[in-house]
C-alpha cells in the first residue's frame, strides 16, 4: 500500500498536478490518522480484555476463598452447637444432685470441651491483591469497598478468638477442665491397648470434686466455656450471613463481566 502510495505521489509531482498531490496527501494523511486511531483503539481492547479477565479471575479466587472459609465456619458451628448442648447437660445433671460424682461417664464429657479452633480467616487472593497494587483492576467500587470490609470484619473476629483462646480458654478453663477429667484418645489412636481407664484415677477425680472449692472450679469453668462458646457462636453464625452476601454479590458481578 505504501509503495503505491508513493508511486502516485511522482506521477502526481511530475506531472505538476499539486492541488490533486495536496488532496491526495491530506487523504494519505487521513488514512495514516485512522490507521493510528484504529490500532490504538485495538490496543486499548486487547488491555481492556485482558484486565477484565485479571479480574474475574481475582474475583473468583476471592469467592473460593470465601467457600472454602464458609466450609469451615460450618464446621466451626456444628462443633460448638455439640460444646454448648454437653456443658449445659454437665450443668445440668451437677443441679440435680449437686454433685458432680453421680455424672455418668464426667470425664468422657469433659474430654469434650477440651478441644479449642482457630477462626478460618481465608484471605489468600485478597492479600496478593493488596500486595500487586492491583485492588483498582475491580472496577466496581461498591463491590471493592465490600470486599474490604468483609476482610476487615474476619480479621477483628480472628483476633477475638485468639485473645479468648490464649486469656480465658488456655489461660483459666483448660487448666481446670485438665484437672478434672483423664484425656482420652479415642479420637486419635487405634490401638485399643492404648484407650485404658484407670480406675483408680478416676476415683480420685471424683473424690476430688466432692470438695467444694473443687467443685466450684469446675462449675466456673464450665459456665465460662459455655460464654466464651456462646459468643464464638454468635460470631460464626453473623460470618456464615455475611460470607453468603459476599459469595453473592460477587458471583454476580461475575456474571456481568461475562455478558
């Protein structure tokens, strides 16, 4: 195209045609100018394509993070819904009789409310996110400023969990649980050699509780499990709401990118 271009430009001079030169070389100009315009505006759609797609895939890690996090939320409650119903049963059998040594199976039980979970903060996607630089690649602000927040909201939680975890569970009820009941590791062993009781300790245990400080201790910190799992609870089931809207909201946005 060019080399004819230029062929037409010396006939054009040599014959002393200049106005039809200067017509012709405003419309070679014209030509250059949508050429330009055209490529340009290809580019434009290529990087536009390709950050689009950047960022559904960001927004889609984003919501498996989130999946992944509501599968262990759901966990998280059923194992409390289990803690709460066996401290409230332990209570409740100890009002009968005011006495904890005619509980079947204490130590069993107690075994229970030993076990202590760390909140499943899955923030993977939006940390690489945070730390590209490329939060503005999601173009929907309402949808980033919930994003945010979101994470905001798992992070103070996680964090709650961890001060009652190390304060009040490891540092006050654990102990008192641990004093009172044998471990038992049937949940963690299969050599049945290994599931023994020892009779003897367990009499010991339950002569021990028939002390008053002794049960006291026990009583305090079984209701302070029930609070501390009252409220992990409470957390869980507002984290399962918001996750969902999360889930959601994104999926959504998804879909439109796709259209």
């Amino acid at each position: 195209m060019i080399h004819l271009f230029r062929k037409l430009r010396q006939k054009l001079i040599k014959e002393n045609r200049v106005s039809k030169y200067l017509a012709y070389a405003v419309g070679e100009i014209l030509l250059v100018v949508i050429g330009i315009i055209l490529a340009l505006q290809f580019s434009n759609w290529n990087q536009k394509r390709a950050e689009t797609k950047k960022e559904i895939w960001y927004l889609d890690n984003i919501a498996n993070d989130m999946f992944n996090q509501k599968d262990g939320l759901l966990n998280l409650k059923e194992y409390y819904t289990e803690t709460l119903t066996t401290a409230k049963n332990i209570l409740l059998d100890f009002k009968q009789s005011m006495s904890y040594t005619s509980i079947d199976s204490l130590s069993l039980k107690i075994n229970k409310l030993m076990r202590s979970d760390s909140y499943p903060n899955i923030d993977n996607t939006y940390r690489e996110l945070l730390s590209s630089g490329q939060v503005s690649l999601i173009e929907n602000d309402s949808l980033v400023l919930n994003i945010i927040d979101f994470y905001l909201y798992t992070d103070e939680i996680e964090n709650v969990f961890k001060v009652n975890q190390s304060q009040v569970f490891y540092g006050e009820v654990y102990k008192t649980l641990n004093k009172y009941s044998e471990i038992d590791l049937f949940e963690f062993v299969e050599d049945e050699n290994l599931l023994f009781k020892d009779e003897e300790v367990q009499q010991y245990i339950l002569k021990e509780l028939e002390k008053p400080k002794n049960r006291l201790e026990l009583t305090n910190a079984l209701k302070n499990k029930i609070v501390i799992t009252t409220d992990y609870l409470e957390n869980v089931n507002e984290s399962l709401k918001l996750v969902d809207k999360m889930i959601n909201e994104i999926d959504n946005e998804i879909d439109i990118l796709l259209d």
